[in-house]
C-alpha cells in the first residue's frame, strides 16, 4: 500500500537528491526527507504523499549517519541559503557529481565518454566563501532584518550573528546595515566584496526615500523596480578579478551589483576547466555566449587568434572591453546582443569554438542555430544540471556527442553544482579543420 499524508514509518537515506533533501525507499516508493543525511536511520513522518513518490519531515533521528556532521549555524533548517551545512564534504561532493551525471542521462539521455573528477572547493574554500550575495530585506521603520527567504518559501529568514558561507566583509557589512535606521518596506540588497576591503550594495526599491541615508558610507547604487537608475555613489568602481590563464595574467574588472561568479577560488578552477576543454592551439577563433563581463572570454583571449563575446548587458559589455584593455588584450570584441538574436543572423567569420555559460534558464533557443554553424568543439558551462541536460540532448540531436564532463564546486554547503560539458561532433568530417 502506498504511503498516505500523515503516515509515519522508519527510513534510512541512501543519498542526497538534488534540491537538497535525502532520499530513501520505502517499499516500492521514493521518499524525499528534508534535513537528512546519508546513512541517517530516521522515523519520519509524511507531509505530501503522491503516486510514486512521497515527502517527509524526520520526527526523530534514531541513527545518524556517518556522514552527518554539526551544521554549526543557528538558522540551519530554516534559511534557504544552505541546505547541505549538516553534511560531510565528501558526501556533498558524491551528491553533486551523481545530480551532474544522473540528470545528464535521465534528460538528456547522455553520458560522457569520459566523467571528469570533480573540483572540489578543498578545506580552505568550502566556507566564507560567498563575495556577493543577494538577499532580502525587511523593515518596519528602523532596524532591518536582512537575510535569505525561507527553504521553499518567501518568507524571510534573518542571517545569524555570523553567516558561515558569506565572505567574513560582507557578514561585517550585514551586521553594520542591519542596524541602521530603514525605511519601512521591503527591499532586496545585494552586496559585493570590492578590492579595497569595501563592501558594495545594490539595492532594489520602489521608490529611494530614505533608503540613500541607509546606506551612507558603503558605495552603492539604488534601482527602482524597473532597474532605473535612483540614485548612485562611485560609479566607477569596479571589482578587479585577477585570472591566470597559461601562465599569463588577465584583469577581469566587474562592476557591483552585475553578475559575478561568486567563489573566486572556485572561479578560477572553472576557467582552467573551460580552457582545457576549449584546447586552443593559437588559431581558433572563438565564440563566447553570455559572456558577461569577460570572465572567460579574457583567458580564452590569451590562447586564441580572436574572441567575440555576446552578452545583452551593455553594462556587463562595456566592462569587458575595459578588461580587456587592462590586460593587453587586443584580439576580443564584445557585442551587447540576446544570444538567440546574434546567433539568428549568419556568423561570416565561422567560429571554430564556441564556448557558452547561460544563466539558469540555459540555452534551448540557440542550440539549434549553434550546432548549424558546426563548431568544432561547444565548451557548455552550466549552474543548473536540468537544463544542461536538456540542451544536451539537442545537440546530440544535432549530430554532437558528449565527449567529456565535470562538476565543479562553486557553491559549498548548497546543493548547487557548477558544470562543464565538452561537445564535439560525431561526423568530425564534415566541420571545417582550418580556420587560419
Ligand atoms: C551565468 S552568467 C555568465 C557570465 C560569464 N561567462 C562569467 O563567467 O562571469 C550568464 C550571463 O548571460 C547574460 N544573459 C542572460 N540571458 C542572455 C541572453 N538571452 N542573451 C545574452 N546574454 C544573456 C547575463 O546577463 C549574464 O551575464
């Protein structure tokens, strides 16, 4: 008999599912447990039952696993911004390659010929590691609350005395903020470690009153609910990351408030990865989508004939050009563009690599125009393994096989995984050899 909302039964977890909740059988169904950790033996009672599958909340721990360690943070539980804090590294590490691999087969229907090992985020990163973060804000006219919404809801979590994964700077810069004097409202406010030691907030309101006052001291920038432009403090700076590629150095300049990758011990992992699965001789010419301010079309630079970036964000383009100009890079250009509509008209250089990093949502609309253009090789770097997974069953469609893969960890303590995928044609004869 299937289990029924309200049911209590024994389980013990087996693994971690992506999302974050442990996963056990019962019988012949899957049930998902919030808060639980591999190899814990647990009662549990069931909130949601469906056909084949069922949630649940632990009632009482009977055993806890070995991989179950103290989560050491007073909002564990409740925040929505750690899910994996009460977990070994080792066993979110195995979690994380099992969601890249598995999600690839079960969407995609693809499996790589070679599994890449995982980057792990190593002792000295899986913590303090977060330099930018978006969080939430609440006031009722005075002291603020600010933190991330709850798991699985949007209500607000404050963060605790000291948040765990944010960068030591800005947990500083959240207890100062939080106990300024706000306008009553709620507002978001993401906040960025800058060079200097300074932190950065961006803040997204209806209306400024009141809130430049709250913010007296930290540069920052207040857009309204359309992104217009309020109001503005130094609106130059910019964060200088610094990247190594091949042995040569690039500047990277972002300005706060656009996206960055936020672990930049971990970033530079992800451009070691991309660089090695773009295997660039000195001749490509590159194709860089989504390319942001030029994280990784800047190293790609280092090693290529030419680079083109496609970004829609002017602010982000115009930031890459800057970075490219600090780092002596004369053979990139970056177009501000939707990547559907750049790739929509015909590519007259014929780009020998073409090297992707879409946001969450992925890239659906451009793998067919993508592989029409028959690249030699397709780097995909990706943040949700669902959508890396569906696209790359397009291009296996589209005559792409997947030649290699590997999850890197950008995002401790969270279920969320960074990816790399190499695609290569299956037909190499039919793709152009010679680009010089
Ligand atoms: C995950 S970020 C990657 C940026 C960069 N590669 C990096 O490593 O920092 C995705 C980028 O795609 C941009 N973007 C999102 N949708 C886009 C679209 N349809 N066309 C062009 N750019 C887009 C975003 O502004 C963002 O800069």
């Amino acid at each position: 008999m299937s289990l029924r909302s309200g049911d209590r039964v024994e389980v013990i977890i087996d693994s971690l599912a992506y999302g974050g909740k442990g996963v056990a059988r019962y019988r012949s169904q899957v049930v998902f447990v919030a808060l639980a950790a591999p190899g814990d033996r647990a009662r549990v009672r069931v909130v949601e039952a469906r056909q084949r599958f069922a949630e649940a909340v632990i009632e009482e721990l009977l055993e806890a696993g070995d991989e179950r360690r103290d989560p050491r943070c007073p909002a564990f539980g409740r925040c929505g911004g750690c899910q994996w804090l009460h977990v070994s590294a080792a066993a979110q590490a195995r979690a994380k390659e099992e969601a890249l691999f598995s999600t690839l087969a079960r969407i995609g229907k693809v499996s790589p010929s070679a599994r890449d090992p995982m980057v792990a985020a190593g002792a000295g990163g899986e913590l303090g590691y977060r330099s930018r973060a978006i969080l939430r804000g609440r006031s009722a006219g005075g002291a603020a609350t600010l933190g991330f919404f709850a798991e699985g809801g949007r209500s607000l979590v404050g963060l605790p005395a000291s948040c765990l994964v944010l960068d030591p700077r800005l947990d500083r810069a959240v207890a100062e903020l939080s106990q300024r004097r706000w306008p009553a409202g709620a507002f978001e406010l993401e906040l960025t470690a800058v060079d200097d030691g300074r932190v950065h907030a961006t803040l997204h309101v209806e209306a400024a009153a009141g809130y430049a006052r709250a913010l007296d001291g930290f540069p920052h920038r207040i857009l309204d609910g359309r992104g217009r432009l309020l109001a503005e403090t130094e609106p130059q700076l910019r964060v200088a990351t610094k990247l190594s590629a091949a042995g040569r150095d690039v500047t990277v300049l972002t300005r706060p408030g656009v996206f960055s990758q936020v672990h930049r011990a971990q970033n530079q992992r992800l451009v070691d990865c991309v660089l090695e699965y773009a295997a660039l001789t000195g001749t490509e010419r590159v194709l860089d989508l989504y390319s942001g301010s030029g994280n990784l079309a800047l190293p790609l630079a280092t090693r290529a004939r030419s680079v083109t970036g496609v970004e829609w964000s002017a602010e982000s383009v115009a930031d890459a050009r800057l970075g490219a100009e600090a780092s002596g890079l004369t053979n990139c250009d970056f177009h501000a563009s939707d990547v559907a509509r750049w790739l929509g008209s015909p590519d007259p250089e014929g780009h020998g690599v073409v090297v992707l990093d879409p946001p969450r949502p992925g890239a659906a609309e451009a793998m067919a125009p993508l592989a029409g253009a028959r690249p030699r090789r397709i780097v995909y770097a990706s943040c949700n393994p669902a959508t890396l997974a569906r696209d790359a069953g397009r291009l296996a469609a589209l005559g792409y096989r997947l030649a290699r893969a590997r999850a890197i960890d950008m995002f401790p303590q969270t279920f969320h995984v960074e990816a790399v995928a190499l695609f290569v044609p299956v037909d190499a004869g039919r793709v152009p050899q010679d680009e010089s």
